[in-house]
C-alpha cells in the first residue's frame, strides 16, 4: 500500500474513531496492539498491514472496507503494452 494510499486510510480511521467518541487506546485494546501502533496506523506511518489487520481496524471504528480494482491511469502518451 502506497504512502497516499495509507494517509487516506489513517485519515478515514481516525475520523470515524473521533466521531464514535472512541479514544486511540480503545481500539487498540479491542485489537490487543499498543496504543502507539493506532496511532501510527492514522498517520499513514505503518507499511505492510494486512488485509485481514485492515478489516479489523475499521470494524473496530465500525467502517466496512471496500476494495475496487481498475486498470491503472496511463500517461496519454504511452500506448497499452508499453
């Protein structure tokens, strides 16, 4: 997962966290990690989680995670198969 990628996710947590009232250190009790790894999780500053750690962090701040895949955006330049 890209560095955007994990901002927009963090930002996604931590706003709906905020809004349930929740504190850092909830979620990571309701997911047995150290309060400092959601709080990395929020700041994008975490590479390499899981798909199965995401899923869990967003229902724990009561989110569903959504995967879409579409073929990537090429410069209008470059001709498929380049």
């Amino acid at each position: 997962m890209g560095r955007a990628l994990r901002l927009q996710f963090g930002k996604a947590i931590r706003e709906a966290r905020e809004k349930a009232g929740l504190l850092q250190s909830d979620i990571a009790a309701r997911m047995k990690v150290q309060q400092s790894y959601i709080s990395k999780l929020e700041q994008g500053n975490v590479s390499g989680v899981t798909l199965d750690r995401l899923v869990e962090l967003a229902a724990a701040v009561d989110l569903e995670v959504a995967i879409h895949v579409h073929p990537r955006l090429r410069p209008a330049n470059q001709k498929s198969g380049q």
